[in-house]
C-alpha cells in the first residue's frame, strides 16, 4: 500500500512553492513525523513530515515548483525497515559534516562525491545556511566557468584564466524575495505615501534599563530591550490617534479596535513582519519574551503563516544595521510604519544649555489617502513624549 505524499494547504493566499530540499533519497526508509522535505514559499518556509512509515519513492525534485495539493512522493507502507547501522558502519560520505550543525541532503553528497567538491567551501541558500543541490550545481558550474579556455591558450592564460574572479553570478528570485519585491512596489505605486520625521531623546530609557536591568532579568529571565517601550508608545499613541490605526478596503475604511503590532525581523532569505498580539494587554516582559520567540523562530525558519498575518502597524529598526535617517515603506493594507534609527550621542540645547544625548531619528510613513498631515505628526510627536517620559505609559496619562 502507497500513502501519497501531497503538498499541503498553507492559506487561501499561497497557490504554489518551491521544494527547497528533500531530506531524504529515493528508496529511503522514512518513520513517520519524520522531517522529509523543506517548500519554500512566497511568505514562509515550511517542513512537510512523513504521514507513515515506508519506503520513499520522490515523484518531484529539488528546485521545482509544485502546487497546493500535488503528489510530490509516495511511501510503501508494506516495505521493511532496515536494520539500524551503526556509526562505525556508516560510510564517511553519508556521515554529518563535522565542521557543520547541519547534515547535507543525499543529492549534495552525492555531487560532492562525483565532482569532488567539499560542501563547506560552498556558500548555502537554503534554510539555516544549509547547501542544496543548486548551490552544488552553480558551484559546478562556476569552476567549470573558471578553468575555461581557448584551445590555442598558452599555460600562462590558463593560469591567468583560473585565477581571475568571476564577474557575476546568476541565480533565480527565491518565491518569498519576488513577493517582497511586489509588495514593495505596489506600496508605492497603490498608496499616496507620505513620510514626516522627529528625533527623541533616549536618556531616561537608557537610565531605566540600566537600573532595573539585572533585576528584570532575575525575574523574567529575558533582557530589557527598547523594543518594548517604542511598542507600548505606538499602542498608545494608536489609541489617542485612532485615524492610524484604520485601513482602506476599496471606498470602505476599517477602523481597527485592537492593537496587533508587526514587527519587522531580517532573515537571510528577506524581510518578514511576524506580528505580536493584543500589545495593549502586554508588559514590557510579554512583548519582549513574543519579540525574541518570533526572532528564534525566524533564525530557525520556523515562521508560520499565522505569525505573520493580521497586524494594523508596523515598526522596523534600521538602526541596528547603523541606518541614521530611512524612509520605510508602508506593509499593506496598513496605513502607518515606524522608522527607528541608530542611537547616536549629539548635541542638543536643553534649557538653554548644549547637552550630549543619546537622540534616534525617528521616521513615520503614512498613506496619506486615510490619515491627513495633522494626525500623522500628532500621532509621532505622542510617540516621542512617551519614549522621553516612560512614566506617563505606566501612569496612562
């Protein structure tokens, strides 16, 4: 008996993905649960699992595109498993690379071992940095490239030839990169987008982590970030300024009552915005423990696609890559985002005094369609008074 292996459903939105890796090789004995594939999609990567036990027969391979509900393998539930080999019995070449945290698939090894080409001098796309089949083959492909040269070629060009670096490399848009590209662009074509600025003053925050930082750690057992407070701060002003936290539906604007707020997170394969729920009920500890499970769950490519749907503002942090001053696009159908920049120590006239603080530039895109000039600078300069006076969002004044 043969259990069909179909690519599953993963939201009304998503039609088709890309098998970014097979786990195993044709005829492999696979146990149920166990991890056989990575697709990758236009929004997330995800791991398809054996349904049952049996030996695997690929009815696709890596890099093809498949769509929802297509029979990418098939497993005989009727074959017997192998006895367990042990690890003196294991071939070197089918063993996990040393110097990796990650086992290479069958179809790398397999290359490796006829082209001879060590896997770790090839740079990985996969998920986790992982080596798939199309690395190996465009790293083929490359060597070939590099050793190419005319017939009537002395070995001094030859050698010239071989040591010379390439000009450019050619790969294909991952799925998730071409929709990040769409968004982008329809964000700027579909919007009448429109961007004011403001700088805020970090020194209280500063003073507040370090203070209590030990402590909040001893407690919560996570570190006191700043994304915590600029989340609490938007939470707030979307509630004073509620015309932020509304949408465009065709002539209809959705007014939102709840406060789900993205937070834009980089990954090696592009930018994501998983999205923490009901900020407004949240401590500073919630958030902060929600930030860095979404965080691991990016790292491991673990994202789903209910963490990153829903969300009615975003915050993205430029800063932490040494941006000074940005103007962030706009997350569809989302009104509003919220630039943060590098923190920088500068002069600024305090009282009548020229004082050192630590000041960030903050910037604020808006569709101006929905939310006029008056609200977007009112709703940014809230933004600031809360960060410069952390109090008022304990005191909820």
């Amino acid at each position: 008996m043969a259990t069909e292996i179909k690519v599953p459903a993963l939201g009304e939105s998503i039609t088709s993905g890309i098998i970014a890796a097979w786990n195993v090789k044709d005829g492999d004995y696979v146990q149920r649960d166990q991890a056989i594939y990575e697709l990758e999609t236009d929004k997330i990567t995800s791991e398809g699992l054996a349904e049952v036990a049996g030996a695997i027969t690929l009815k696709a391979a890596e890099g093809d595109e498949v769509d929802i509900g297509q029979t990418i393998a098939e497993i005989d539930e009727s074959a017997t498993a192998p006895e367990t080999a042990t690890a003196a019995e294991i071939p070197d070449e089918v063993k996990p690379d040393a110097a990796s945290s990650h086992v290479v698939s069958p179809a790398v090894r397999r290359i490796a071992t006829e082209q001879e080409i060590d896997p770790k001098n090839v740079e990985g796309t996969g998920k986790a940095e992982r080596v798939t089949k199309g690395d190996m083959l465009a790293a083929l492909e490359n060597q070939a490239r590099s050793i190419e040269a005319p017939a009537t070629s002395s070995p001094t060009s030859v050698a010239a030839s071989e040591s010379k670096p390439e000009r450019f490399t050619r790969k294909r848009m991952t799925p998730l990169r071409r929709k990040i590209a769409e968004r982008l662009v329809a964000a700027q074509q579909e919007t009448a987008m429109l961007t004011t600025f403001n700088e805020v003053d970090l020194t209280t925050i500063k003073a507040l982590r370090s203070k209590y930082q030990e402590s909040f750690v001893k407690k919560h057992g996570i570190k006191l970030g700043f994304m915590s407070f600029f989340v609490k701060a938007v939470v707030r002003a979307l509630e004073d300024v509620p015309a932020v936290n509304a949408m465009l539906d065709g002539d209809e604007i959705i007014q939102n009552h709840f406060f789900d707020i993205g937070i834009a997170v980089s990954t090696k394969k592009g930018l994501i915005v998983p999205v923490v729920r009901d900020c407004d009920q949240l401590g500073l500890a919630g958030i902060e423990s929600a930030i860095i499970n979404y965080a691991g769950k990016a790292r491991d490519g673990k994202i789903a696609l209910d963490d990153i749907q829903g969300g009615v503002f975003t915050i993205t942090n430029g800063g932490i890559f040494g941006s000074m001053l940005s103007t962030p696009i706009l997350n569809p159908p989302q009104s509003a985002i919220l630039g943060m920049h590098a923190i920088q120590d500068r002069p600024v006239a305090i009282d009548g005094e020229v004082l050192i603080r630590p000041m960030m530039y903050l910037a604020l895109s808006y569709d101006h369609r929905i939310v006029d000039g008056k609200e977007a600078v009112t709703f940014l300069i809230k933004v600031k008074q809360l960060l410069e006076d952390p109090s008022c969002l304990l005191l909820e004044i």
